[in-house]
C-alpha cells in the first residue's frame, strides 16, 4: 500500500477516518469484544450528528451485532440490528495473536455482508501495522488502513 498522508494524534486519525466514510451511510465496525469496543465508540464519536446509521459486530458474529447510539456521554453500543454496510471498519484486535478471529474468516464475512453498494469499502484502523505484520493484507482486500503509534510516557513527581 502507498502512504497518502500523515498525521499526529487522536484528532488527525479521526479526521482522517471522517474523509474516509463521508460518502457512506452505513459503517460496520468489526473487532474483538472488549479491546475494540472503546475505539469503535472514539470513531463513532467523530461521527456524532452526521446521520449514518454505525453498527458494532465482535469478531464475524452477526447475531450479537449492536447499534452504536450517542447519548448524553458519549457514543455506546445499543440494540441489536441485523448488520449492512457501505464502510467495513476492521479494527487491529481482530489482527491480534489468540484472538480468534482469522483473515478468511473475515473476508468471507466481508463478502456476504449486505449492502447497498456494488463495492463495500474496506478500512482497517489498527495500531503499530498489526494488519500487515500478521498477513492480513495479503489476504483483505483493504481500500485504505489508517495505522497509528503509540508513544508511552510514565511520569511521577515522586522524588
């Protein structure tokens, strides 16, 4: 895949994400229960107001499949709904050693997921190229990844 642009922070992934989905009505977030539940509901928030209907679903199991609502806190998963999509956001956990999730799984999932578009746009979000250090492009066809670094600072004023 090409770089096509960089950026720093929480701000510049999700203004980034906005560009991404702007032609989209409905956005799947797919990931690990748990771990990517906050990010799915971060994204989302950036979304707040705009109207597309976004949709949480763990791992490839559409039966537990939940509506991402915003409430006075924030953004949080809701009712049960029957998944489609014009964006598919794969979310890093899926990627993760031991999750349970693999590529194939997901990209048949991709596949028989409902749309109403010819062609499902295909995101993933992830952290320290996980997507590519466990294969998965060589198996998803993504259309863009938006892949973040995390920097670490501990700091104390113990003496």
């Amino acid at each position: 895949m090409k770089l096509i642009s960089t950026s720093k922070g929480i701000g510049g992934q999700l203004a980034a994400f906005r560009e991404l989905v702007k032609g989209a009505e409905s956005i799947v977030f797919m990931g690990s229960p748990g771990f990517c539940t906050p990010f799915a509901e971060l994204l989302a928030y950036g979304l707040r107001g705009s109207g597309k209907r976004m949709i949480f679903i763990p791992n490839t199991d559409p039966s537990n499949a939940r509506e991402i609502v915003a409430v006075p806190q924030g953004m949080q998963l809701g009712e049960g709904v029957i998944p489609e999509a014009d964006a598919i956001v794969l979310l890093g956990g899926l990627a993760m050693p031991k999750i349970g999730s693999t590529p194939y799984e997901v990209k048949t999932f991709i596949t028989e997921l409902p749309s109403t578009l010819h062609k499902k746009l295909v995101i993933g979000i992830c952290f320290q190229s996980v997507f590519e250090r466990e294969g998965w492009t060589d198996i998803i066809d993504f259309d863009y990844i938006i892949d973040s670094d995390l920097d670490n600072s501990l700091k104390s004023d113990e003496k």
